[in-house]
C-alpha cells in the first residue's frame, strides 16, 4: 500500500494564549459498521453476515468486560481499551474567609469524576502508521498548502512542546493510564472528551 495522504491544517490553541499551533486534521471520513464488515468478508471465505454476527458478538463481549473493570484489547497489537476516571482536585482559596485550603487524596470521590473508557494505541501499530502515511497541509477550507523544508530551528519549534490542549489527543500526557503495563505505547486518547 502506498503512502495515504491525509490533509491538516494549522489550528491555533487559544487555550496556552496567541502563537500556539497545533495539526488538525481535516476532512476525515468515516469508514462504516457495514463497509469494514463487506471489505473484511471480501478477503476471506466468509460471508458478510457471518463476519457482522461475530463482531457485533466480539463488540458485547468487549463492553461486557470493560464494564466489569478490565483492560479489553481489540484486535492484536492494535488498540487496547480500559476504563477511566477522569478528574482532579487541588487546593483553592475559600471565598467567605480568603484562606487557602489545601486538598487531600481524600478529597478526590470518583462520584465528582467521569466515568470514560480510555484507549491506547499499540506502538507496533503506531509505528507502521508513521511510515505509511503522508501528511498534506491545507488551509481551513482544504486547498493544499506548499511546506517548506524544515530547518533545525523549525524541527525544535515543532517538537518542542506537543501540549496541544487537546484532551482527546494526550500525545503529551500520561496516555497509559488504567494499568497499560508498557505493552502498548504508542498514543493514548480519552474516547469520552
């Protein structure tokens, strides 16, 4: 399979303040239920009703288990889903008396956090994704962008700080939350911001 081109554009990430960029990328299709089903029959002996029963199957089984509390992996060395509390607490200054208040671990209930399914991806799988896709910048509306070469100063500007305040994209931050045990290190994303 040849190297796919897949477009993004610059986004500005007015949450760290002016100047900030970030990849975003655009015009991305969904690749359907059925359509993966078809495709997949079309590669084997089986037929396509046959291949949708056992994923639907393969589909309750897996929130069945992540609802019990488990690390669910999907497919080999491809994604793996775990549950996940997302929330935080950290000191505040009251308002009726202007002092600071200083948190706990016992101040974290996971009543006052989400409740999300996590996931992460295998680096194996990550990997063979940077070398066979090709990015192409556009602009918002997705006419192409010509890039210039990046120099040394432009590869520190780009690899410097990947803190895109983009939750669902934790590139950055602690993506094997939930137990990950280092076998899948590729990226991790919350499926739930």
């Amino acid at each position: 399979m040849d190297n796919v081109k897949i477009p993004y554009y610059a986004r500005e990430n007015n949450k760290v303040g002016k100047h900030s960029f970030y990849p975003q990328p655009t015009n991305l299709k969904t690749f359907g239920f059925e359509r993966m089903c078809r495709k997949a029959a079309n590669n084997t002996t089986i037929e396509e009703h046959t291949v949708r029963a056992a994923v639907t199957e393969y589909i309750k089984v897996a929130r069945e288990a992540l609802l019990e509390g488990n690390r669910v992996e999907i497919g080999e060395q491809f994604v793996t889903l775990y549950p996940n509390l997302k929330g935080s607490v950290k000191d505040y200054v009251d308002k009726e008396t202007g002092q600071t208040v200083v948190v706990t671990a016992k101040d974290l209930i996971a009543n006052k956090c989400k409740s999300r399914v996590g996931a992460t991806v295998s680096s194996v799988f990550s990997d063979e994704f940077e070398r066979k896709v090709k990015w192409v910048k556009t602009d918002k509306q997705g006419n192409i962008i010509e890039e210039e070469d990046a120099t040394e100063t432009n590869e520190e500007l780009v690899n410097g700080d990947d803190d895109n305040g983009d939750d669902a994209n934790q590139n950055g931050g602690d993506n094997n939350q939930g137990g990950n045990g280092g076998d899948n290190g590729g990226g991790g994303f919350d499926t739930g911001s």
